[in-house]
C-alpha cells in the first residue's frame, strides 16, 4: 500500500461525485479555486459535446482542509451534476412503478457488454454510469491535491496535446500557448488543423483520438524501486494513465521509436554537470530500472477514439441476441484535450505518491528539509568540480 490513496464514487448522472485522499500531509496550502481551474480546463476543448455546457464543475470541501492548509486527515469534495435533476426517474435510488425501459443496444468499444456479462446485468445503464469517463472529474479533483503539494517541492506536471487524428507536431511545452488553443497544442497551425479535423469527423457522425505529451519537471532521482515489480515507478506510471477512459497505450520517454534502434542510439549518456550527474539526452523518459534518474519524467499517452457514435457501428441487442444499431448516448466527439489534463492529475497522484513514501508524510515541512537533504547528498562531486 501506498502512503497515499484515493478513491471516487459516483455515477455520471447521479447526485454527484466523491473523492477522498488519505496520506497528505499536514500545512499543504491549497486553494479550492486551484482545483477548479483544473476541473474547468477538463471541460474545454474542441469537439466537447452537450453535457460541458451544463456542468460547472466545482469542489465543495468537506474535510482535511482548514484555513486554507491540510491538517493530515482525509481529505473529502464533492462535486455536484448539475444535470441530475434531468435525470431523477432514470437514477432513482428507491424502486418505482413506472422504471424506464433498459438500454440494451451496446455499444462496440465501451465497456457496456463486458460489463453487463460480468455483473449480469440486463439493462446497461447498470454500466454506463460508472463507466463513463464522468468519474475523471473527481480523478482531476484528486490529482489537483497532489499538484498542491508537489508545487510546495518545485515538482511541475504540465500536458500538450501533439496529435489529433492524423494531425501531428511536437510539443512546445509553453502553457500560454497550449492553454490558449482549444485544442491544448502549442503549434498554432496544427491547432488549426486538429480542429478542420474534428469538425469533419462531427459532420460525419464519428470521433477522433490522439497523443497527449505529459512532462513532470524538477522530480529528485531515486524515486520507485527496483527490487519489486508492484514498485517499479514505471509499472505504478503505467496503471494509472492506461486506467483513464480512451486510453488504449502509453510509452515512457522515446520507448516507442527504440524498439526499433541500436542500443548506442537508445540510451542516454551519463556526463557530470555543475557537481552533479547528468544526461547529453533523455530517451529514456526520466526512468531506468523503475526508478527516476533525475531527468523530466516524459510520457506518450494515445487516446482512442471514444466510443459513442453519432452514426452508430452494427451491434446486436443484449435481451435478445438479435443485430441492433449501438446505444447513441449524448457524447463527444474528441476527448483528447480534456484528456491531457486527467492525466497531469494521475501522474501527479503517483509522483506524489512516491515522495510521500520516501520522505514521509506527517508534516509538509518536515517533508521539505528531508527532500532538501536528500538532494544535498545526491552532490558529492560539487567539491571537485
């Protein structure tokens, strides 16, 4: 177990969302409007559907929190779905005489027919509304704890998008510039592009995916271990990105391309720069063995298309077996800006994870000097350069 946890509950269209963080530690600040801002950023970009423009995500702070610092215990928001009055005879809690008809058309790509066979379900909604990609808001909300806390050790985690569709750049890691696209990439003519590119997969009733580039920037080295698989930082890295909705792949530094190279090309020479270790690259991603090295922790994330589509895919029907067209559920139609955001909050979660477990997590100051420390022995060489 991990020192620090989360979890969410919540369906799309219910009530609202939960998140608890166990672990922090205490005189964290933190400003709720901080966190709405990453929930607000979640909702934009080109190619959101309907449901953006009737939430106004927002946390409510039930516990932890007090005079603006942690205080070490649980820490609890809500999130309120401004679109629960709309649908409080499809979620009723208590049973009632006029239930509405189940959805038993699935749809190809979601989880609505593993699902309903896993549970045995025989009315998908069962599934829909944990599954759907709603829950990453009370995800950001977490992950917005853990940016909290990294910002107090000069840990940033930042995300671009660099492809939608077959439109592709690379990333230019300047937050005016990818805040200020709709579609979160820092090439203003690709950013045209990407969204000529969603505009005709909206005519044609379909969706698009995409790459989103996630950069943390001032992580110690050390991190992780590699004397157990369940530690490696890699593997930890890995199940959280691949656990976001549409997420269907992640490569860690250049991990993609190296496969297909020499090892003189694929790793990363070590030189000794201002008294300490260094790289002339970082193909490697910030990681080796599980562990960071000291480098920018990069990742490669690829988000599928979703899959709700407004032209539906032949599908069959779950009560009778019989071809049906898929369900046609209010959607997107390109998730990977809002994408990126979700996976800056996941990253931060592990990251933050990781320093708690190996500096600990009674006091945040506490947690400072013993980083402050560290660091200085990571410098040995200082007095001979």
């Amino acid at each position: 177990m991990g020192a620090l946890r989360f979890l969410t509950a919540g369906e799309s269209h219910g009530p609202g969302l939960v998140t608890i963080v166990e672990g922090m530690p205490a005189g964290v600040p933190i400003a709720a409007a901080d966190i709405d801002r990453d929930l607000v950023r979640r909702q934009r970009g080109y190619g959101r559907g309907g449901r953006q423009k009737i939430e106004r995500d927002a946390i409510r702070v039930l516990s932890g929190i007090r005079q603006g610092r942690t205080i070490g215990s649980p820490i609890a928001f809500v999130i309120e779905n401004r679109d629960a009055p709309n649908w409080e005879r499809v979620m009723s809690v208590t049973a009632i005489e006029d239930a509405p008809a189940p959805v038993t058309r699935l749809r190809p790509g979601h989880a609505d027919l593993a699902g309903a066979l896993k549970h045995g379900y025989d009315d998908v909604r069962d599934v829909i509304e944990r599954a759907s990609a709603r829950e990453t808001a009370a995800r950001t909300a977490a992950g917005g704890v853990a940016k909290a806390l990294l910002r107090e050790l000069d840990i940033a985690v930042r995300s671009e998008v660099t492809q939608i569709g077959n439109v592709r750049t690379d990333p230019a890691w300047d937050d005016d510039r990818v805040e200020a696209s709709e579609v979160r990439c820092g090439d203003e003519a690709a950013s045209a592009r990407m969204v000529e590119a969603i505009e005709a997969a909206r005519r044609d009733g379909d969706t698009l995916g995409g790459v989103v580039a996630v950069r943390a920037t001032g992580v110690p080295p050390g991190l992780g271990s590699y004397a157990q698989w369940d530690r490696r930082l890699d593997g930890r890295l890995a199940q959280a990105v691949v656990s976001i909705p549409s997420v269907k792949a992640m490569a860690i530094g250049d991990g993609a391309q190296v496969a297909a190279e020499r090892g003189s090309a694929a790793h990363d020479p070590i030189e000794v720069r201002d008294g300490g270790f260094s790289r002339t690259r970082n193909r490697a991603g910030g990681l080796e063995g599980g562990v960071t090295n000291g480098e920018h922790v990069v990742l490669w994330v690829s988000f599928k298309p979703i899959s709700t589509l407004m032209k539906p895919l032949p599908s069959a029907d779950l009560a009778t077996g019989e071809p049906s067209p898929a369900h046609i559920e209010r959607s997107d139609v390109c998730v990977v800006p809002a994408g990126g955001v979700v996976c800056e909050a996941v990253v931060a979660l592990v990251l933050a994870d990781a320093i708690l477990e190996k500096f600990g997590n009674d006091s945040v100051d506490d947690l400072r000097a013993a980083l402050e420390r560290y660091r200085s022995r990571l410098r040995p060489l200082r007095a001979r350069t």
